[in-house]
C-alpha cells in the first residue's frame, strides 16, 4: 500500500511543483526587473538625433509631464580585442561628466567611471568583461570616428538599459562581440564632434503623463534635427527582449501548470476512489460494529488527507527548489545585479487546494457509496459481476482469441467509464509529452527557416550612417569577399486607421540571394517592383491585407508622409519586418543610398578580411550569422532545455503513476481470480498477461487521444510564446509523436513488470478458501 | 494390483502464524491407488486440507517424502509445481473459483486449451449435465450449477488425480447429492484416482477407503466393502 500511496504522493507533487516552480520564477524575475527599473531609474522614452544643441534638451525637460531629461552622446564603434580574430563592436554612451548619471544609472561591479574628458578611459559592461575575462586595466583598440585609438577599463558596470546588449544585425546577444563603452561626455564630444550638443536622450515621466503624447511632443522638438522617432520603453530593444523572454515563461507558466495540476488532480481523485472501494469489506464491518457515518468517513478522509498533505509538501519544496533554479539561471543570462525571490502565497494555495479537493472528492465519493449499503451486504463481496459476451462467437468456441485474452477485454468492458479514464489519463500524460517535447521541432524549425534559407550570408556589415553606391564596390574589392548584396534601412511609422507601428523598412535587390525573403509556404520570392512587403505579424497588427494602402511617415532623411500598397504578405519569425527592393526604396526616399552590405566570403581569407574591416572607419558594426546561430542554440536551447527538461520528467512521472495505480488496482480487485488460475496450473507469464493485456490495450486506445492533447496543448503554448519580438513556428515532427509514446509504453511496460512481481506473491491458498 | 499413484512418508507441516506455532500435519503416512475414490475425513483444523495441498502441489510439506507415481514432490520448485498441477492433476474447490468474466464452457475451455490430452469442453459439461448452460455466466447459476462446471473443468483436461475440498461445502443437501453423483459418475466412467476432503461423515460411504484425521494425523482407516450410491446419503 505504500508503493502506491508514494506515488499518489509523487503525482500530487508533480502538479503541485510545476505550479508553484513557474510561478515563483516568473514573478521573481518580475519583481526583480521591477526593482531594477526602478533603483537604477530606468528611462521611459528614448529618442536618438543626428545633433541636436543642448539648449533643445532644456526645452524637452519643460515639456509638461516630464520628471527628468539626459541628454548624451552614443556612436558604434569597430573593435579589436586581443584574443578575438574578427572584429566586435561597441555601442559607446556618455556618462555626465559633472556628478552622476540622473537616469540609467550604472551599478558598479569592479573600478569607477571614466574621469571626465579622458579619450582612452571606457567602463565596460560585465557580460564583455567576462566574456574576454576583462577586469580593471585591461586594454583594446577601437575604431572612434575613423582613427584607432587604445582604451583603457577603468570599471566594470551593469545597467538597466541594456540588460540584453544587442549588437546592430544581431539576432541574439553576443557578448564577445558586443561591448557597451561608458566614456566622459567632453571625451566622446570632442571625439565625434558634438561640443555642446547631444545625440541622443533619455526622459523620464511622471506618474500619470500619457506616454503618446510625451512621445509626439519630443518628436515634434527633435524633427528638426534629424531625430528618427522616440521609443517608449516597451520598443527599447533591451526591454523588448527581456520582456519576450518573460512573456515566453508567462507563456509556459499559464499554459503547463494548470493542466498539470488538473491531471493529477484527475488522477487522485480516480485512484483514491477505487482503492476506497476495495476497503468495501472493512466499511461494512465499522458500520455492523455501531460506528457512525462520520467516525468512518473521517478515518478515510485523514488517510487521504495525509498522502495528499505529503505529495503537496513535496510539491512545494521540489517547486520553490526548482523555481529558484530557474530564476538564477534567467538572473545570470540577464546579469541582474541582484534576485528578488518572490513567493506568492496564493500560488501555494491554489496549488494545495485543488489537490486537497480532488483527493478528498474521490475518497468522499466512493466511502459514500459504501456507506449508503446495509452493513450485511457491504461485508459481502461486491454483487457478481454482470459480464456480456463480446468476444466468441455463439456456440462454437472460438480459438482465434485465447480465453486469458478474452478476460482482459471483458474486464475492460464491463466497467467503460473507469477504463475509459484510466486512458484519458494515460492520454493526457502523452499529451503533456508531446507538448514538452515539441519545443525543440519548432526551435529547430526556426532555426533552419532563420539561418539556412533567408539570412544564408557569411556577415553582415553595417555602415556608421548612410553611404553612397561607391561603398558597395569598397566592400567588394575588399580581401576575400565573393558576393556583396545592399541594404538599405529607413525607419517608418506605419499606420492604418488607429493602429500604427514603428518599424524598419528594409530595402533589398530584386536578384537577392544572400539574405532572402519567404512567402507563406516557405518558398523564397523575388520583390515585387514596387509596393510594400509586410510580414504577418506586421499585417495582423495594422490589419492589412494584399492589396490594401498603407500610410508611411518616414522618420529620418526627407520627412514626410508616402502612401505605400502591401504587394505581398510574407512570413517571418523574428520582429516586425517590412521590404520593399532597394531601387523603389530610393524613389520613395529620393536618392540611392546603402546602410550596409551582406557578404559572403572566403573562410580561407577570413583573417586578413577581419584586418581589413577593423580599419574601416565607415563601418560601424559586424555581425557573423555562425555567430549568431551558435548563440541562438546556446541561449534558446539552454533556457528551453531546463523548462522542458522539468516538464518531461513531470510528465512521466505522471504517466508512470496512471499505469502504475491502475495495474495495482486491477491486481487488487481481481486477485481472487488471478490465483485462481495459477492454482488450476497457469504460469506466472500466463498470469501476468491478462493484466498486461488490459494495461496494453489501455495505453494503446490512449494514443490518439494523447496525440490530438498534445497538438492542442502545443498550440497554445506556441500561441502564448508570441510577441513582436520573435514568433516560434508550431511545429511537430512525426519522430516527437513517436517519442513521447515510446516513453508512454516504456512507464507501461515497467508499471507491469514491476506489479508482476506481486502476482508472483499471490497467496494461492487463502483464495481456496474465501467465498468468490 | 492397483498402481500407486500417491505415496507419502512422515509427512509434516508447520506454520509460524506472529508467536505461535501451528502444527498443521504431524506425521502422516499414506498411499493412493488408481482408480479408487478416497474420503478424508476430519474436523476442521484437522490437517485434511494442508495434506491436499500438499498433495496437489500446491504447497510444501515441512518434512517428509511425497511421490506422484515416479516424481518427487519436495523437489520441485515453483515452476516445477506449476506443469505438475497443470498437466496433472485436476481441482475442485468449496467456493467453485470460477473465472466470473467467462461463460461455462469458456471456463473449461481456460483449461483445455492449456491441457496435454483435454477432452472437448462440450462434452465435459455434458458428462456433468450441463449441455443446456454453456453460454451462462456463473453470475447466472446456482451454486450447485456452478460447482459442477468446476468439476466440468476439472476433469476436461483428463487429470491424473481429482482433488476436490469440500465440494459440497457450500451447497444444500439435495444439490449436494447431484455434485456427488457428479463425481461418482467420473470416477466410474473414467477412472480417475479421486480424494475427496469433508467434515460431513455421511459422505464417506461412497468412497472405496475412508482415511479419519485428527490433530495433524491420519487416525484411522476403513475399507467399503459396499459404497452407497450418491442418491442414497443424506444429511
């Protein structure tokens, strides 16, 4: 009784756990950016110039609502790190040189800040410095405005703005490739050529201030100097990502657990009643002996009660364990200086209280029953079974279908609707397995659409600002390369109605190659002359269709409103992406320019291409695509391994504890007649085949079922993952299937080898002599 | 001479039930012949039970040698026990130990089909006079019905030795009797070694030898010169 009572308990603390894990780490990670946010002054609008004077930034801070206005300098910046062929690339940001930053505050790991008007002191963020195994004094070169000058680290700093550091063309973070450089203000003015000016500012508002309009006024003030739109926090790029990593956990904590929980509610509240029922003997027994109702229930109810109160306690240590492990893990991908961790005791409760009910509704149920006969009459064995002949045919006995077989399915047909539960919960352990399992076809998928059949160049240079046709052919004749394509970026803001969007329109040549575009079915498309193409995410934010008129307000360059057609809606997992091909970009921008050139090229000349870029001044960034992929695998894949890993071991071990209970029940109830068998000369295997053969049948009439949960389940997850950021494709390889019912069979199969050994310890004798 | 198929030699057998000590056999010397029908009678408690389980291989002695024609019981191990009971010999139960999700002749058919040389189940419900019931479940017939497709099922597979414990255990006086008949029947039409278990002393004057227990022994014998027919005990 206790194996099984332990494994009630495992699968109450399998709900339990998920419950209480995701949600502790969900929340934690909440409450910790929150208090992030808000000790470091996070900024709520971002806006980037070309030059503005800094008496504009005094008139931002006057704008009604505000609470503080920073303006500073930021320029990229090629980088030469010893120890790192190609090239990285810094995103340098001005500290005020005058007291402390008053928004984005920095929170110092190692050393100081810069010293003001010092070119060649940087503070640099923790995921380089420890990337390159960077502390205080260490020194590499960067390409600042054209001349390669040697920087120094002074210290090492962690900021709320860039959380996640994203290189300009990179897909997922890189720090080895991708540094933010503090610098003195005066240092980078006299650098970059801004004395008395700034390039970009960061504002904060006051409670209650409609952020639109905060938004609209800016841009109003910064319009003339070339600003291409402010961002508000949620477009900030290192928010947008931090906040599409939560979502994904919000994702998996709303989706997973409840319906972890609800299964193993499910399945206790079956197992519980049936083992209540086998106690029918001893019930009629209490009752003829002058005990009430109550003291029998109760006794039952306690019993319950405590392998209920065990399995959830548990629950809770594995979860809050659990939970904590996440959380540290997400807290040192996003170099968090500090972890809030966050118990919410309503979770604990919900998950306690809907374990206690299910367990004690089933135990109620069948006590009830028991109860409600004469004493006399529960003492007796259940009445005889009505059995129905369904298998041999009438007359004749039938050899196709051996009598041990025909036992089985009798078994399983007199009594439907506990053989039909007991499959739905083999089924909806299936089911979780899938939906655990199929992350990785979809990720994979991603991955192959993202990599191998659009972005399929080698690098992709982006230029410091615009530049003329003739950089195409410098990038050409530049060592190794062997096909260089254009690109060009303008930032718009679409709107359609009331729903707008700010995004990029990239332009492209009709002949692209390198980096391709895909319609709806995966297939790559040549750009239509002219017109707009949207992806879907862009399509089903603005409500557009194929064919429909868009308004475009350019942001940078020629201002000014276009009237653009959505030629073509197209597919696209990761941002908000629109095209258009480079030549009708121009006419709509008046004038040919590049932001930057994919290329593909020779591995053999990587080296002396790096050298060659590295002192490129017109050349702001690199981004590698092997680069990208690894970094991809290696943070998607450990963020999802460790969630998945959880749920696949949860889930088996709900599997195992269906089939488990079941076999022992169906042991228990049809004890009499198994040893009925062995004693009329049948072998243990003979024996153990009629339960094997009902369990057998039961897990395979599960498997449709359990496929069609798992597709569902899966769907919705998948549903919930997606945001501007990046959409994961629903995917399900035929293999994933096969998979998780392999792993459903398997908790079968030793469910049944190991419930045969007690058919091995059947008391033959004590059944001769007790009445059927 | 009759062959023996049952010889047993200072047979004991102890059990440890907590604290105590139960010395169910303490000592029991017999021999069963082919053909003959033997009554063990005793009081229950007397040991009669424990020596039919040991004889039908289902339990072992603690002491002691028993044979089955040439085979040595004490030494087989469970699976040894298990051909022996399968291809052997044949049971009947006081409480019937039907298979309730099979018909009558499904639950004889359980043992035809694992049998050495069976006899088709249809005509062993027929010898036990139950043509008409095959296709019933037991939930579906008396208790005296029910007995009696056990003994169908006992004797379909053609066994060496029929052991059968308190056959009439559960069952009135007058379905008693059918059951006996029954046996009766086979054992003069076929000739099965047969041993019979009761507590009931009419019954004894069918067998050919009656065997007395008590307190773990045999402690007595007699020989029928003239057996009763079924039809004429009572009780």
């Amino acid at each position: 009784m206790w194996a099984q009572a332990l494994a009630i308990a495992l699968v109450i603390a399998s709900g339990v756990a998920t419950f209480v894990l995701a949600s502790g780490a969900y929340h934690s990670l909440e409450e910790t950016r929150a208090a992030y946010y808000l000790r470091y002054r996070f900024a709520d609008i971002f806006a980037e110039v070309r030059r503005a004077p800094k008496a504009v930034a005094d008139r931002i801070a006057a704008i009604p609502g505000l609470a503080a206005a920073e303006p500073r300098i930021t320029h990229l910046a090629l980088l030469d790190v010893p120890g790192l062929a190609e090239p990285a690339t810094g995103r340098a940001v001005s500290v005020p040189d005058l007291g402390e930053p008053r928004l984005n505050l920095l929170h110092l790991r190692e050393g100081r800040l810069p010293e003001r008007e010092r070119t060649d002191e940087v503070t640099i963020n923790e995921g380089f410095a420890k990337a390159h195994d960077m502390h205080v004094g260490a020194t590499f070169q960067a390409l600042l405005n054209g001349k390669k000058r040697e920087l120094k680290v002074v210290g090492v700093a962690l900021s709320p703005e860039f959380i996640y550091a994203l290189g300009p063309g990179d897909l997922m973070p890189d720090d080895r490739r991708f540094a933010i450089l503090w610098m003195s203000e005066k240092a980078l003015a006299a650098l970059f050529d801004l004395d008395g000016a700034f390039n970009s500012i960061s504002l904060k508002l006051l409670p209650g201030t409609s952020q639109a309009e905060a938004v609209k006024q800016v841009d109003d003030l910064l319009a003339r100097y070339g600003g291409t739109g402010a961002l508000a926090r949620k477009d900030q790029l290192s928010h947008a990502f931090l906040d599409a990593e939560l979502r994904q956990l919000d994702a998996l904590r709303r989706v997973m657990p409840p319906i972890f929980l609800l299964v193993s509610a499910f399945l206790i509240n079956m197992t519980l009643s049936r083992m209540v029922a086998l106690e029918r003997e001893q019930i009629g027994l209490l009752k003829a002996l002058g005990y009430g109702p109550l003291p029998i229930v109760a006794h039952y109810i306690k019993v319950v009660l405590a392998i209920t109160l065990f399995g959830i306690a548990i629950g809770y240590v594995a979860g809050a364990w659990l939970g904590k492990g996440l959380t540290r893990l997400y807290g040192d991908f996003f170099h968090f200086p500090f972890l809030v961790f966050r118990h919410d005791a309503d979770i604990y409760v919900i998950a306690a209280g809907v374990s206690v009910v299910a367990a004690v509704a089933g135990a109620l149920k069948a006590v009830r029953e028991v109860l409600a006969l004469a004493p006399a009459v529960a003492m007796q064995p259940p009445a005889a079974p009505r059995y129905r002949k369904l298998l041999g045919a009438g007359g004749r006995s039938s050899t196709l279908v051996s009598q041990l077989t025909t036992m089985s399915v009798r078994h399983m047909i007199r009594r439907p609707l506990r053989a039909g539960a007991t499959s739905l919960g083999i089924a909806m352990g299936l089911g979780l397995l899938v939906t655990a399992l199929l992350s990785f076809d979809s990720v994979e998928h991603m991955i192959d659409i993202a990599f191998f059949r659009t972005e399929r160049q080698h690098a992709t240079l982006t230029f410091t600002d615009e530049k003329h046709q003739r950089a195409l052919q410098s990038v050409e004749q530049m060592p190794g390369v062997l096909r260089a394509e254009p690109y060009r970026s303008v930032a718009v803001r679409l709107r359609n109605g009331h729903a707008s969007r700010q995004l990029s329109i990239i332009g492209k040549p009709r002949d692209m190659d390198l980096s391709r575009v895909l319609d709806l079915d995966d297939r790559p498309i040549e750009l239509p002359p002219s017109g707009l193409v949207v992806n879907e995410r862009v399509a089903s934010i603005l409500n557009l269709r194929k064919g429909d008129a868009v308004e475009a307000e350019i942001l940078e360059g020629r201002r000014g409103t276009r009237q653009l057609v959505v030629a073509e809606v197209i597919k696209s997992y990761f941002g908000l992406t629109a095209f258009m091909t480079i030549d009708a970009l121009d006419r709509v921008m008046y004038g040919p320019r590049l932001s930057g050139v994919h290329i593909a090229y020779d591995v053999e000349r990587q080296d002396n291409l790096f050298k060659a870029i590295k002192s490129t001044p017109g050349i702001g960034s690199i981004a590698l695509q092997r680069h990208a992929l690894t970094r991809f695998r290696e943070t998607i894949a450990q963020n999802i391994n460790y969630s998945v890993t959880i749920y696949v071991t949860l889930a088996v071990i709900i599997a195992f504890g269906v089939v488990y209970n079941s076999a022992r029940i169906q042991l228990s109830e049809h004890a009499r007649e198994l040893a009925s068998l062995r004693v009329l000369g049948f072998t243990r295997g003979e024996v153990s085949r009629v339960l094997f053969t009902e369990l057998v049948l039961l897990t395979v009439l599960a498997i449709p079922p359990g496929w069609m949960m798992g597709y569902g389940f899966g769907w919705l997850l998948i549903k919930a993952f997606s945001s501007d950021l990046y959409r994961v494709p629903f995917v399900i390889e035929p293999a994933t299937y096969a998979k998780a019912t392999l792993v459903v069979l398997a908790a079968t199969v030793t469910s049944a080898l190991i419930v045969r050994k007690r058919i091995d310890r059947l008391d033959l004798i004590a059944v001769l002599k007790t009445r059927d | 001479m009759a062959d023996v198929v049952f010889e047993a030699k200072g047979l004991t057998k102890t059990y440890r039930n907590g604290e105590v000590e139960v010395h169910a056999l303490a000592g029991v010397d017999l021999q069963l012949f082919a053909g003959e029908l033997v009554v063990l009678l005793g009081p229950s408690g007397s040991g009669k039970s424990t020596l039919l389980n040991i004889l039908g291989g289902l339990d072992h002695a603690s002491t002691g040698m028993v044979r089955f024609q040439d085979e040595d019981l004490s030494g087989l191990d469970d699976a040894g026990l298990t051909a022996y009971r399968r291809d052997h010999v044949g049971f009947v139960f006081q409480f019937y130990n039907l298979i309730p999700s099979l018909t009558a002749r499904e639950n004889v058919n359980l043992v035809t089909e694992i049998a050495r040389r069976p006899m088709p189940a249809d005509t062993a419900l027929e010898l036990v006079g139950l043509a008409g019931r095959m296709e019933h479940f037991p939930a579906q017939m008396s208790g005296g019905e029910q007995q009696r497709v056990a003994i169908a099922r006992a004797i379909a597979k053609q066994p060496d030795v029929l052991l059968c414990d308190e056959p009439t255990g559960a069952l009135d006086s007058k379905t008693g009797v059918r059951v006996l008949e029954a046996l009766s029947q086979i054992n003069n039409e076929l000739g099965t070694t047969t041993a019979l278990i009761t507590h009931n002393a009419a019954i004894k004057d069918m067998a050919h030898r009656v065997m007395m227990f008590g307190d773990g022994r045999i402690t007595g014998t007699q020989v029928n010169t003239r057996r009763k027919q079924p039809s004429e005990i009572s009780w």
